[in-house]
C-alpha cells in the first residue's frame, strides 16, 4: 500500500513538463556536434528545438560556436540556424600549439544564463561540460530550473549533481536525428574540414 501511494505522488513525466514555464535553450555547438559524432548520427536542429521545447513557451534558443570565418558551407549553415529558431553566438577559432582549432565559449553561456534569470523558469543546457556546472548551481539557487542534455560519456558528473533533471542524448537520439531521405545537409564547426580531409584521403 506505501508503495503504491509512493508511485501515485511522483509527478510524471508529462506532468513536469507542464511545469516547465517559460524555456530558454542554451546549446554548446561543439560540445553537442562531437556527441552527435559518437552516436554516429546527424542532427535535425528543427526536430532539436522541437524536442528540448516540448510545447512549453519558448523564451530564445541560444547556440554556440566557434567558426572558421573562411568556411563557406559552416558560414551557410549558421545564417539557416538563424533563419529556423535560432540565436548564434559566434566566436573565431584560436589555433593551438597542435595544430587544432578551438574556441571556448563556457563564459558566454555562463554570462548569458545569470543575465537573464527572471525571463525564465526552465534552462535546457546542451553541454556536457563540468565547467558550466557553478553557472548552472548559481542560476538554480535564484529559482530557475536546470535540466542538462548530453551524451553521458561525454558529460560532468559535477554537472548532472547540479542539474533538475539530466537527460542522455543517446535516448532521444530517435526524435532528432535527420532522417536519411532528407537530401543535402549542413555540417557545422571546425570539423568540417577535417571530415572531407578524411574522405579525400580515403
């Protein structure tokens, strides 16, 4: 019988999504295009926001990235970003010793999140990054909700510890993939090039 009163006073899961009040969507572009790559899929960024919104009233959806401003087809799959839901965060790529390219934008995200706190009720944060864990512990403690979407090998544990509710790419992988009918697709981020290196050289 405790049992059974125990079940019957958890919120469902549809239940916590009506909950949800005004949604702001913070997404780490490279943090998210990597997971994809482990999953060996492609993301449908329509299907995307669809799903981290869930019919809740959607206050922006923020995405960030670095770029390659000499890039033409990343530059072309930023300004559809822009077109179909989304804000981009830019920032040029910094070369490393190595070779590699990177640019950190946990600062932007961090700022971004404490700056708008008041406009909204729920954080969807698509990074699996430990980093943003203090931004999300500060932003919970002034009321808002933080739930965290990421691939889970890919992701903090001091980030799920901080985290409402913490969801793994890898199960909802289904409702956002790109279906393999849709013709051309864009390839974000500085891995752009490193793929048709790759094909080149195959």
């Amino acid at each position: 019988m405790f049992n059974n009163l125990e079940r019957d006073s958890v919120f469902t899961p549809e239940q916590v999504l009506e909950n949800r009040g005004r949604v702001a969507i913070f997404i780490d572009g490279s943090n998210l295009f990597y997971a994809a790559l482990q999953l060996g899929m492609e993301i449908d960024y329509t299907k995307l926001l669809c799903r981290l919104t869930a019919g809740s009233r959607l206050l922006r959806s923020f995405f960030y990235t670095g770029v390659d401003r000499t890039n033409e087809k990343q530059q072309g799959f930023l300004l559809w970003m822009r077109r179909n839901g989304y804000r981009v965060i830019a920032k040029d790529l910094v070369q490393l010793p190595d070779g590699s390219k990177k640019a950190n934008l946990d600062v932007e995200i961090a700022v971004d999140m404490m700056a708008l706190v008041g406009s909204y009720d729920t954080a969807v944060l698509v990074s699996g990054d430990g980093d943003l864990a203090y931004a999300v512990d500060s932003v919970s403690y002034r009321g808002v909700r933080v739930e965290v979407v990421s691939l889970r090998s890919m992701t903090s544990d001091s980030l799920i510890n901080v985290a409402d509710r913490y969801i793994d790419l890898e199960n909802i992988k289904e409702d956002i993939q790109k279906t393999p009918r849709q013709g051309y697709t864009y390839r974000p981020f500085s891995a752009i090039g490193l793929m048709e290196d790759h094909k080149d050289n195959d």
